[in-house]
C-alpha cells in the first residue's frame, strides 16, 4: 500500500491499539448456525499433530443492514472462528474473531465482518512447529476505516488445545499493519507498524519474536524514518527493512539493500534516503 497523507486521522486513532494476550480472548459463539455459509474449514490434525480431531473452520452469517448508511443496503453478515476437538462438538468459546473493543469505543466495529486471513504457518520453518494464523476486519467506518484483528494460535499438547500466542488490534486506512515474516533474517517474526498522531507523522515500528517457550515478545521498538505523504510507494514495513535489520545487529551499510521480496514490489534501483529504503 503507499503510503499517502493522513487520512481519517479520528477514527484510525479511535480504532488503533495494541491487545497482547496470553491466551485466547474469549468470545466465540457455540457451533456455527444453520443460516451461516462456511467460508473456510482448515484440518489442524496432521500439520499440529494433535490428540484430538481439532479442525478450524470460520463462518459467515446472513447479510445485515448498513448500520452507519441507512439508505446503503445490506453489508456482509458477522464472520465467526471456531476451534473443535470433533466435526460435530462445540467451538472453543475462547476464540474470537473480533474481540471487543474498550467500553469507550463503538459497538459497531466489535464483530467481524470479513475473514482477511486463515493458514497454517511455520516461524522456524517446515521442519519446525506450525500455527494457525487468523486475521479477520469489522465493517467498514464512515471514511473507510475498520478494525483489523491479527492473531496466532499454537497448539498445546500436554493440553490438547489451542492457545493464542500473539494478538494484534489495529485500524486500516493509515497504513497500519501486521506482517507475519516467512522468510529471510526476520523469519518467524512479526512486524506491526501503527500511525502516529503527531508530528511528523511517522510510525511506531514493533518487531515481535518467538520465544524457545513458544510465545511471542517484542524485540524493538521504535519511531520510523518512513513518515506520511512522503512519496514512497513501498509499505512501511518493507521501506523500514534497513532500519529494522541494522537495529538487531542483521546488516550493516556496506552489505546489499534488504529488498522485497520477489514480486512484492518491483526495486530496480534500491537505496537510502535517511535511513528509508527507496526502490527508484
């Protein structure tokens, strides 16, 4: 996404936040209703090894009215997540696709409405444990914002169960972020990039690592190079890589530019502006 001038600067501060969890939020409903349409069913026994049936599937009911636009029509029914130990047992009520936000804030947005994201990943590579990687967004705001919630389960099998590792609420049109890294130096970490609401309008950039006891914890923390409307076409995370990587003692200037990845983002001629990685 390139990065533009600051956009709906009321709600992305009234949606941003950060929710770290030591375990699942709770909030899910019991098994999915009849009314519900399955958008995805994901087998967790043979990538997790697990004792127990487990399977996640993630359902989207019926459309409902446009709360915010009354003469807008309908918008996509609520998404929900569940975790089972058996095709015909009940949800894990601890999961949550959207948990709820502050009582200060809206209602409106602490049901999910579309499922972003649902895999199974592997921070230490093939060889190494899986987790399930979940992401789903509220309705949309006035502006086009909405609440993005990112979360990763890993399974517990002195427990036969699933537990939640990592979460992350955030908003959308200041180009927040939540990037789960696959590969690389960063491989198994994950990289939230959140709007600052002062001058000069830059981002707090978080990388978050996994711990040997399977959870996760932040490494670094700090204020970007990369700030708004500054032309850049790369997304922060990518345009922060340099910083990021000199930051954890993983390169050093001299060495090639950490660059996108193939595909992501076309870099013919990579180089610094104060610390930014730039691509032309």
């Amino acid at each position: 996404m390139a990065k533009g001038a600051v956009r709906g600067l009321v709600w992305g501060g009234l949606l941003a936040g950060l929710a770290m969890f030591g375990s699942m939020a709770v909030g899910a409903p019991a098994t999915p209703s009849a009314a519900s349409s399955t958008l995805v069913t994901i087998d967790l026994v043979r990538p997790f090894h697990t004792i127990s049936p487990w399977r996640f599937v993630a359902t989207q009911g019926p459309s409902v009215p446009d709360p915010i636009y009354s003469e807008g029509g309908n918008i996509p029914g609520v998404v929900r997540f569940c975790v089972q130990a058996t095709g015909a047992g009940a949800c894990d009520t601890r999961l949550a696709a959207m948990p709820a936000a502050a009582p200060s804030l809206s209602d409106l947005f602490d049901d999910a409405h579309a499922l972003r994201d649902a895999r199974i990943i592997y921070p230490s590579g093939p060889s190494g444990k899986p987790l399930l990687l979940l992401s789903a967004a509220s309705m949309s705001s006035g502006d086009g914002d909405q609440v993005i919630f990112t979360q990763l389960l890993a399974y517990d099998r002195s427990r036969d169960r699933f537990e939640q590792i990592y979460a992350h609420r955030t908003g959308h049109n200041n180009n927040q972020d939540v990037r789960f890294i696959a590969s690389g130096p960063l491989q198994g970490d994950v990289i939230s990039v959140e709007p600052m609401s002062r001058l000069p309008y830059g981002y707090w950039i978080t990388v978050n690592r996994l711990t040997p006891d399977y959870a996760y914890r932040p490494v670094l923390h700090y204020r970007s190079a990369t700030i708004y409307n500054d032309g850049n076409p790369l997304a922060v995370v990518d345009s922060e890589m340099p910083n990021i990587e000199q930051r954890l003692g993983l390169w050093r200037p001299g060495q090639p530019l950490p660059v996108p990845a193939a595909g992501a983002h076309p870099c013919a001629k990579p180089h610094l502006v104060r610390m930014e990685l730039w691509c032309s």
